[in-house]
C-alpha cells in the first residue's frame, strides 16, 4: 500500500501503521485500460474500490443509450453497493473511462475474530456513510434542479468532471442529451 492510499484510509479512520499493514493482503492493486470493464452487468461485486489513478464511470444500459450514475476519480472510493450488500447481480457496470490504477479492497475477507477488526469495521461504516451521501448528493442535484443548474453546479462544485469527462458522458449524468447541454453551454458563455 502507498503512503497516498494509506492517507486515504487514515482520512476516513484512524489507523495506526500496524493496522494499516494488517490490512495490506486484503487490498490489491490492479490496472484497467481504457474501457475495460471491472463489473459487468449482472456479476456480483464482492469488493470495495479506490481509485489511486485514472476515473471510472457507473452506468446502466438503457434500451441502447448509457446512463451515467456517477464518476470516479483520483482518492475516491465506489463500489456498486446494490450488489455488494445484497450480494446479488448487479445492475450496473464499472468501467474505466481511461487507464485506471484501481485498488480491489477485499473487505470480506477480514478475519471477524481478529483484533483489528473493530477498527476496520468502522472505516467500512463510514466509507459506506460517505457513499451514500454522494448518492443522495446526486439524486438531490436530479430533483430539485433545471438542467441548467445541474451544469451550473457540475462547474461549481466538480470541474475535474468537466475537464475529464466527454460531454456526451457529462450530459447522460445531468439527465439530458448531449444536444441539450451544447444549447446550455452556448447560454453560458
């Protein structure tokens, strides 16, 4: 584990240095490459993801058309927590938007009976908590906002996305056409 993704973890929970090399069989680094797919549709997602380099996208297929549900960037963890709590099919697909350096957290691999556990136990809690919360930011941002203001806010409050993410990618996740948000963009400036 790099010192940057143990930051990472410390910043959600405080772990000491040992327990942050108890943990290190149980995560793993991978590299995806530009539109690899992490989880397919209808795969069950058994692990917890952190994204060190690179961004990936959720998204579901809707008759033909992608539907964004979310990016994921540099220091941000995901999951398709659907699937991964249920332990079902999931619904969606994990993709890299680009090559992507990806730690696969095998959280349920954690020994129960060891005495790290509570500690671990509590970072998953409030890794979920903060997973949730950008869900709700989003299905927030969804109901209560024109598309106008949903653009306003992606430039606000997340200009990496627009920097990153092609525009057709951005539109599907602010709930338009990519025709729409060329029309958005043109009143903008």
């Amino acid at each position: 584990m790099t010192p940057a993704i143990k930051s990472i973890f410390k910043s959600i929970s405080p772990f000491t240095e040992e327990e942050l090399n108890f943990l290190e069989p149980y995560i793993k680094p991978v590299v995806l490459r530009k539109n690899e797919t992490l989880i397919a549709e209808g795969q069950i997602c058994k692990h917890i993801f952190l994204v060190e380099q690179g961004c990936l996208r959720n998204f579901y297929n809707n008759d033909g058309s992608d539907v964004n549900l979310n990016f994921t960037m540099e220091g941000q963890f995901f999951t398709s927590f659907e699937s991964y709590a249920n332990r079902e099919p999931s619904k969606i697909i994990i993709q890299a938007m680009e090559k992507s350096l990806v730690w696969i957290i095998n959280s349920r691999a954690f020994p129960k009976e060891h005495e790290y556990y509570t500690t671990f136990s509590t970072f998953i809690r409030r890794l979920f908590i903060r997973l949730l919360l950008t869900t709700e930011e989003h299905h927030n941002m969804m109901r209560m906002n024109t598309p106008a203001e949903r653009y306003e806010y992606i430039l606000k409050n997340k200009p990496e996305m627009i920097q990153r993410i092609p525009l057709t990618h951005v539109a599907s996740y602010i709930g338009i056409t990519r025709e729409t948000l060329s029309r958005i963009r043109s009143n903008s400036y």
